[in-house]
C-alpha cells in the first residue's frame, strides 16, 4: 500500500492546529498558521492528484507565512501598555460632582461618561453639588478627590 503524501500533509497540519489551539496560543498562532498550509498544500495535492502541488503549495504557503505574515500576527497579537484602563485610566481626571462629597458622607462624581462613588481626598473636602474635583486616587470603587486647580 503506498502512502499517499497529500494525505500525510492534511493530518500533519490538521495536528499542528490542534496543539496550538489545546496548548492555548502558546506558539502565537504559528502552528495553526503553518499547520493551516500543510492543510492547504494538501488539499491542493489532492483536488490535482499531485504530491508534488501538494510539496509546493505546503512550501510557499509556509514560507509566505515565515517572511510576510508572521510579522503582521505578531503585531496584531502584541498587548500594549500604553493605554491605561479602568481604575489607571481615572487617576489625575477632573469630574464633576453629582450628589455632595464630605468627610464622613460619600457622594457621587461624574468623570467622562461615568458616575463614581468618591470621598475627600485627605486635607480637601467638603464638596458641594456643581464643584469641578480632580482625582487624587482610587480604592477599590471609591473615588479620592480633591478641589481641581
């Protein structure tokens, strides 16, 4: 019985896929690229009836893959710490006070789009309804500001 390569180049691909996705993306999504030409090259070695459409296709798909698309995954896959988010992101805002905020009685502050519970920062305080406030800080949901200047 002879071995039929397209077949070989399918299920090769097909198992590199499958690391890739029960490991979790630790590869970055090489394998599922690079199994995903084998699949291809495969495919096409099968629909021609030729191993070596099969050797060819597998090869220029992964080596286009290797030299062109590898740089824009990664690029697409990198995290940036440069955008702040949630509590970083309010830090140093101004707002705009909704409900009263004294010592002993949190209020509300509007900054951006949301409304926070917030007390004074401590040595500032109190606030009435209207007041412009800056943050000073943020402990867990709870807003620390102080008059804006």
């Amino acid at each position: 019985m002879a071995i039929d390569w397209s077949w070989v180049l399918v299920l090769g691909g097909m198992v590199l896929v499958l690391i890739e996705v029960v490991l979790g993306g630790f590869a970055g999504f090489d394998l599922v690229l690079i199994g995903s030409a084998f699949v291809l090259g495969g495919v096409a070695g099968l629909l021609t009836g030729s191993p070596m459409v099969a050797y060819v296709t597998a090869a220029a798909l992964g080596i286009a893959y290797i030299v062109a698309g590898r740089r824009l995954v990664r690029e697409r896959l990198k995290v940036s710490h440069s955008h702040v988010s949630n509590v970083d992101a309010v830090r140093g805002k101004q707002g705009l006070v909704q409900q009263r905020v004294g010592p002993h009685e949190p209020g509300l502050v509007k900054v951006g789009d949301e409304v926070w519970r917030a007390v004074p920062a401590p040595g500032s305080g109190p606030f009435e309804v209207g007041a412009l406030v800056t943050v000073d800080g943020v402990d867990g949901v709870t807003l620390h500001v102080r008059a804006a200047s």
